[in-house]
C-alpha cells in the first residue's frame, strides 16, 4: 500500500452493501447502496479502487458497523478518519461526532453547540456535504420543528437509521430534494 491511495471495502447494512473507502491515514468516505451512490454518480470511481479488508479491519471500522446495523449502540470514537474540507465544513463534521446514540438535534440547536449561531445555513450546507454518514452522524440533525429534511440518500433511509437508534417519533414532512 502505498500513501494517498485510496482502497475500498464493501460492507452490508440494511440488507444493502455500502462502500468504505479509506488511504493508509484513516477512512474518508462511506458510501450509500449502490442505488443511491449511482444517483450521484459515485459507482464507476469506486469499483475501481483495489479492496484492502485489513486496512479497515486494523481501523476497527468493519466491526463497529457491523454492530451497529445490527441495533447495538457503537462509538466511532478513535477510527483514524482522512476526510478533506475546508476548515468550517471540518468543523461541523467534527461536531456531528459528539452527538450522542439517539440522540436528535435542530439545525439551529446544532449551530448553537458549534458556536455558530448566526451561520445556520451555512452549518447545514456542510452537514450535507458529511462524507462519513453514520459515523459522522449528520441523521441525527432534524427540521426546526422535529421533522425530518434533508439527507442525501433520502428520507426513508434518515427515518431507517433514527429507527435502528431507537428515534421513532420522527415525521418525513422535509424536503426530498437533498436525495441525489
């Protein structure tokens, strides 16, 4: 292996593979079912990249989602990650990593515990752009008034992953239009 490749890993969740894609430094995406990747046109780059299973399992990434798509509560905490942002987008993603297991926060709640009050939009644009959902956890940021917007593989999938975490009482009255 060597430094700045990229390497690729699939995984099952939700009875669907996802792609992990990671360099020697730490995991840098995780990409949706194939349906959803294609829609975005993520499929032909990474079926290119070599698989490297030891590179994740040394992660501790494979493990950890394993069990998490099983139900159990599972900390991301310590994978090595090699994600690429600017400073602010780093930030806000670095912020969705302390929102607890179950746990839903507004837009506005979120962009107040950032410090960043007054940029909302702003903290929502990088939300969408997270290129580590679930370990990440930008599902768990919800509508001002607790419904469920916004999320780039669909709302269905955002109200699937709330569900596995125990959220329940979530309402898909958002917007569509982040499903790309």
């Amino acid at each position: 292996m060597t430094e700045n490749k990229r390497y690729r890993q699939t995984i099952v969740g939700f009875g669907q593979p996802w792609t992990l894609v990671a360099t020697e430094q730490g995991l840098s995406e995780l990409i949706y079912p194939p349906e959803i990747a294609a829609q975005a046109g993520f499929t032909e780059e990474y079926a290119q990249l070599p698989e490297a299973r030891g590179l994740f399992e040394q992660f501790g990434i494979i493990e950890r989602l394993e069990r998490y798509f099983a139900g159990e509560s599972v900390s991301f905490a310590g994978i090595p990650l090699d994600v690429r942002g600017t400073a602010f987008q780093t930030s806000v993603w670095t912020g969705l990593s302390r929102i607890p297991y179950g746990r839903t926060l507004t837009y506005k709640q979120f962009a107040d515990e950032l410090g960043k009050a007054s940029a909302v939009r702003a903290v929502g644009t990088a939300i969408g752009r997270n290129p580590l959902p679930i370990v990440l956890p930008c599902h768990r940021v919800v509508g001002s008034n607790g419904t469920l917007t916004g999320f780039r593989g669909g709302l269905q999938m955002k109200r699937d992953i709330l569900a596995l975490e125990g959220v329940t009482d979530m309402a898909a009255v958002g917007h569509d239009r982040f499903r790309f």
